[in-house]
C-alpha cells in the first residue's frame, strides 16, 4: 500500500508541476485555453493571475516532493499537502470545472487512505 500511495503522490507531484508551467509560462497558448476553459480575451486580461496560480500549484508539487524525499520520515508533509491538494480540488469542482474533482482531488483521497493504510510510508 505504501508503495503505491508514493507513486499516486508522486504523479500528483508531476501534475502539479505540469499545471505549474501551463499556468505559469503557457496560460495563453491553445493547450492552456483548452485545459482550463479560456477565451483568448479572457486568458490576455488574467495572465497574472494565472501565474499566480501556477506558483501555488508549484508549492504543492514541491511540498509533495519534499515528503517523498523525507521516506518514512515524511508520513506528516505528505498529508498535509495531499489534504491542500484535495480541499483546493473540491472546491475547484465546486466552483469553476467538475473535472478538478477527478483530477485532482479523487486522486489526492486515494493517496490519503492508501497513506494510512501502509505501514512503511
């Protein structure tokens, strides 16, 4: 169980890096307006505030690799960023896309159960 708690959290790593660099670098191009549902105009007026976005999603991307990092040790860091990770997915679903609850939150309660249900974290 552990080790498959590890490989979710480090694809929820990977994710959230990939989201990073769409939010942070790419917001206006066709991939990022496709992802998250942008007119042109509308991702013009908000790229900050897409990059802005991007950089917590890098936060929680480092913090779930930090925990990985961590081993056994890491049991706590990698709770607290899949709870971050899964509270921001609910209400993301809740708010802007029903899909942010698959990707993102689904996953992140997956990796929280299997993490205490393994003993070797």
């Amino acid at each position: 169980m552990a080790r498959i708690a590890n490989i979710i959290i480090g694809l929820l790593a990977l994710l959230h890096g990939y989201i990073l660099v769409l939010e942070m670098f790419f917001w206006e191009s066709p991939t990022s307006l496709r992802a998250f549902g942008l007119t042109p105009a509308l991702a013009k007026a908000t790229v900050a505030l897409g990059a802005n976005q991007g950089l917590y999603n890098g936060f929680l991307a480092a913090g779930l690799i930090w925990g990985l990092c961590l081993g056994r040790k890491g049991r706590s860091v990698k709770t607290f960023f899949l709870l971050c990770i899964l509270i921001a997915g609910v209400f993301g679903a809740a708010t802007v896309n029903s899909r942010i609850l698959m990707f993102q939150a689904v996953p992140a309660a997956i990796a929280l159960v299997l993490l205490f249900r393994g003993r070797d974290v």
